[in-house]
C-alpha cells in the first residue's frame, strides 16, 4: 500500500475519471421548394410536376398550382438542402426538355 503522500491518486491505485461528452447533433436547415408563376406554362404541366417531384395527390397539386396561378408562387414542400437543391434540378430541367419556361426555387425556410 502507499502511504497517501501523493493524495492517494498516483500510479497503481486504480482510480478512473470516465467523462461522457454529449454530442448536440444540430438539425439540418430546412428549405422551402416553391414555383413562381408564368403566363405560358400549362396549369396541366404544374400539376403534373407537382404529383411527379412532390408526391401530391391531385387534389393537392391543383390547390397548390392554383395558388400559384393567383398569388405568382406556391411552396411544393419543405426540405434538408440537398433534397431541395435535387427537386429544384429535376423540376427545372423536366421543364426545359419540356418547352416550358416555368421557374423552380429554393429558400431558407
């Protein structure tokens, strides 16, 4: 045994400080996908877009492309950067290859 002169915690007494750190995981900024209003794209089209990139119903494609049509933008979802940023780009191009001039953005929700 040690006679305790180095307070008891020196080599060969065993003695462990175990420390957990808690790791905060901060969540994933979330984006807004939304489409602006033309006056050349099909509301067809829109809803179409909406069932194919959003998964909407139909009911729900053609309440938010009507809302397109009346206030110039509607939001198709809600979404972590890359997901949005994916949406976007498939949505853009679809319309493209598709003729039309229709406009796909995102924004920090």
């Amino acid at each position: 045994m040690q006679n305790g002169q180095d307070g008891g915690n020196g080599p060969g007494r065993g003695t462990a400080v175990i420390t957990r750190t808690k790791t905060k995981t901060k969540k994933p900024s979330l984006y807004r996908v939304l489409i602006l209003n033309d006056d050349y794209t099909p509301m067809e089209f829109v809803i179409h877009i909406l069932e194919r990139f959003f998964q909407k119903d139909r009911e729900a494609a053609t309440r938010i492309m009507l809302h397109v049509h009346n206030h110039g933008v509607g939001e198709c979802g809600v979404y972590t950067f890359e997901v949005a940023e994916t949406k976007v780009s498939q949505v853009m191009d679809f319309a493209r290859q598709n003729q039309h001039p229709l406009q796909c953005v995102m924004e920090k929700k």
